[in-house]
C-alpha cells in the first residue's frame, strides 16, 4: 500500500491543516477522520500538540457549532 500512496509534501499537508474545514453536507464523523489524517500526516517532530489541535479542530465548523464544542471545555479531540 505505501507504494501506491499518494505522497504529499510537507507544506501541503501543513496548509491543508490550517485551512481544513467541514464540507456542506459532511457527515461530522466524516470530518472528524478527515482532521485526524491530515494532523496524523504531519511529520512527528513537525505535528502540533494534542492541545493546539484541540484549539484549531472546532475552526472547521460553523460558528455556532464551534462554539459549543468549545463551551463544553473538553480536555481531548475524542471528547470533543
């Protein structure tokens, strides 16, 4: 499988990180594995911390969406 896999390089999966967003109509479970692969896809050394991605994983959502995940203070992406 891993010579088959589409590689991308750093600053596109450091972009793509940044700007992930939920699509009109995704599934929030959908979204959810698709934040996990593009923050799993960061190089170890390079990945932001389990906190930061905590912080940016609401910033995908609608406004109201993102602010009641963060009103609930959760203290891990799976709680969240």
């Amino acid at each position: 499988m891993e010579q088959w896999e589409v590689k991308k390089d750093l600053l596109q999966i450091t972009s793509e990180y940044t700007k992930i967003k939920r699509n009109d109509g995704e599934f929030v479970q959908d979204y959810c594995i698709r934040f996990n692969v593009v923050y799993n896809a960061i190089l170890d050394d390079l990945r932001p911390t389990r906190r930061s991605a905590l912080l940016n994983f609401p910033d995908g959502f609608d406004p109201d969406m993102a602010y009641q995940l963060r009103e609930r203070d959760p203290t891990t992406l799976e709680e969240m």
